[in-house]
C-alpha cells in the first residue's frame, strides 16, 4: 500500500506539471506573444477557465503526502519552507492578477496585473523544479527528520539546475498549447517562439535527468529518460509540419517519462538525507498506517472519476481556439 500511494503522489504531480505547466508557460509568455491589450487577453482567455482547476493538483498532491506520508511532508515543507513560501506568494499573486486585471479600465492599472502574472508565472515554476529537484536528491536531514544547517540548504547546483529545467519545459509547453488553441498572428508567433526556444530552453532539463541517472539511475529510469529526448524531439517535428495537437500529445509524453526517471529514481526513499544514507526517509518509515492508506485508497476511489469528469468536461467546453475576432471592446463604465 505504501508503494501505491507513491506512485499515486507521482501521478498527481504529473497532472501537475503537465496541466499547469502550460498555464505558467502562457504567464511567462504573455509580454513576448501579446504585443497588444487584445492579444495579452487572447493569451489569458486560454487559460481562464482552467487555470484555477490546474492548481487542484497541486492542492491534492500536498494532501495525499501530508496524509499518507506525514514524516515526508513535514521534513520536506520545513526544510524547504523559504523557497515553498516564495512559492506560494507567486501562485496568489498570480491568482490575484488574473481577477483583478479587468476591474479597471487603466492601462497602468492592467499593466502591474501584467506584470504580476508575468513575474508570478517564472516564480512559480522556478520554485516548484527547485523543490522537486531538491527532493530528488536530498537534503541535510538528521536521525529526526529535521533540517541541519542553513534554511536555504534546499538551494545547491543541482535545484537550481531543476528550476531552470523545470521552467524551460514550461516555457516551451506554454508556447505549444499557445499554437493549439489561438489563431492567426498569434498562432504564428507562438509556433515560432516554441521552435525557436526549445533547444535551449529544454537543455536543463536533459541535463537534470542525465545527472539524476548518472547517480541514482536503474535501467527502466534510464529508458524513461531517453523517451523525455524522444518525445520532445517528436513534439518539435510535428510542430514544425503545424500538428499542434500531437505535438502538445507528445509534450505530455515527455513530461510522464520526466516524472517516471525522477520518481522512480528517487524510489524507495521518499527524501533522501545528504549527512547519512540512514537518516534518510523511505516509503517504509514515513508512511502512515495501513488504516489511514485503506481508508485513503477508498476515498480516492470515488472522488478521483468525478474530478477527472468534470476537469475533462471543462476543457472539451473550451477546446476550441480563440482569436482577437473573439474578445469584445473593453467595457467602460459610466
């Protein structure tokens, strides 16, 4: 039961990075696609439906570890609560921003909100690689669980590389769901800018996995690595010859393989101690009773169908593309 419940925490944080990934992809693109107000409210009408659903993952994934690995969450959120806590501003400003940037008719007024997601977006998905990264490959935990030394210990070489990895996968992902969903001018940049950037902004994150292999890789993690090369090798083609739709399928492939390497490397530990192998936190020793992971396996049973339904329905409601012909004058009150 324990094993299952990390693949579960696994899975959840796939759904995170790949619906959410997009989303800050779209922020953190926003003053690069959207030249103008209409464009800038093309850009955030894709994802206006969706983006506080996308966020639900990250809400039950926290959950699921709190309760079916409370020595896990604990020693992680403690150890790691400075970047968590810029973390989290980031996701409220965000939030906050995309509420609030057309209560007012300003272009000042729009343009701090602007500028919120566009910072809130970068933020956000630098924080979350530098937290999994982190995770990965462990922290300074003593017999107890507890953080030695520094409160930024979670910030080394190897999590910044992740946040870097991390925040490039987004950007690209962000491009290619851009190129899906608009049409005309901004449609056109968005394919170019994907192209364009891919090379570079994806060469953290193969190199994270390289790096993750080399020390803690099995064969199958190795075979997962290869297929983030292959499938986002594949994404790109079919972008270039304008199949949006599987290249943002094949994106998605590249993100599971992603999780797959990098959970399935960090297996069985949950946290890994950097003092002392023996300290570390493992699927054995932080997970909590076999009541409480019964229990959960039940509950997950009958919730988890009716959010994928009705997440599912939200987006087949708004699977269809928008262009400036779609966004009305901007109202003005009298």
């Amino acid at each position: 039961m324990e094993t299952f419940w990390f693949c579960v925490i696994a899975l959840l944080w796939l759904g995170y990075l790949f619906l959410e990934g997009f989303d800050f992809g779209v922020g953190m693109l926003l003053p690069v696609l959207g030249r103008d107000e209409t464009e800038r409210r093309v850009l955030i009408n894709t994802i206006g439906p969706v983006w506080d659903g996308n966020e639900v993952w990250l809400l039950v994934a926290g959950g699921a570890t709190f309760a079916a690995f409370p020595g896990w969450y604990a020693s992680l959120f403690s150890s790691a609560y400075l970047p968590l806590v810029l973390f989290l501003l980031a996701l409220i400003g965000r939030g906050v921003a995309f509420e609030y940037r057309g209560k007012v008719d300003s272009v000042r007024w729009r343009r701090v909100w602007d500028t919120v997601i566009f910072v809130g977006s970068w933020v956000a998905t630098l924080g979350v690689g530098l937290v999994l990264t982190a995770n990965v490959f462990g922290l300074p935990l003593d017999a107890n669980g507890d953080r030695v030394g520094s409160p930024f210990a979670a910030v080394t070489l190897e999590s910044l590389l992740g946040a870097l990895a991390i925040a490039g996968y987004a950007l690209v992902h962000g491009a290619v769901f851009l190129s899906l969903k608009t049409e005309g001018e901004v449609r056109e940049r968005a394919r170019a800018v994907a192209l364009r950037v891919a090379p570079v902004a994806l060469l953290p994150l193969v190199v994270l996995l390289l790096l993750v292999q080399l020390r803690f890789g099995t064969v199958w993690t190795y075979a997962a690595a290869i297929g983030v090369a292959l499938a986002a090798f594949g994404a790109l083609a079919r972008l270039a010859l304008r199949r949006e739709g599987q290249a943002f399928a094949l994106m998605g492939v590249a993100v599971a393989c992603a999780v797959v390497a990098l959970f399935g490397a960090l297996y069985p530990n949950v946290l890994p101690s950097t003092l002392d192998p023996a300290f570390s936190l493992t699927v054995e020793n932080a997970a909590s009773s076999p009541y409480t992971l019964t229990v959960m396996t039940w509950v997950a049973a009958f919730g988890t169908p009716a959010v994928l339904v009705y997440q599912g329905w939200t987006y087949w409601v708004f699977r269809k593309r928008i262009g400036t012909r779609h966004i009305p004058q901007v109202h003005v009150p009298r």
